[in-house]
C-alpha cells in the first residue's frame, strides 16, 4: 500500500478526534497510534519499517481511517 503522506499528516496533527474514536473501548491509547503515524512521515511512509507491534496498530487503526480519508478525497 502507497501511503499518501498528506492525508497522513492531516490525521496525525488536524483529526485526532477520529482516532480517539477509533480507539475507545479498545485498549489502545491514541498516542500510541499517533505515535505509528508520526513514525511513518518520518520514514517516508515506509511501513516495512515498523515492528510488528507497530503494524498490528497500523492495520487495525490507521488504515482503515486512511482508506476511508482517501475514499472521501476522491468522490468529488
């Protein structure tokens, strides 16, 4: 998967609130997965990078809410 950066950032620093939502009742902190996110930009999206732990997160939480921020980038 091809991370789009922008959408990313946009997420991490301006959205917060749908990652909070995302993991309520969960068990995960959102820093935790803002932290995976951060991770990313840093490394250029690169997701071969992150440990197993870190894409257990990103899989459960930070794509779902990406595809869905890509999907609604591109209806209109």
């Amino acid at each position: 998967m091809e991370l789009d950066l922008d959408i990313l950032r946009d997420l991490i620093n301006k959205r917060v609130g749908k990652i909070e939502q995302c993991v309520a009742g969960t068990g995960y902190l959102p820093r935790t997965v803002i932290g995976v996110g951060t991770f990313l930009l840093d490394n250029q999206g690169d997701i071969d990078l992150l440990t197993a732990k870190q894409k257990i997160t990103f899989d459960r939480f930070l794509r779902p809410l990406l595809e869905a921020s890509f999907r609604i980038q591109n209806v209109g």
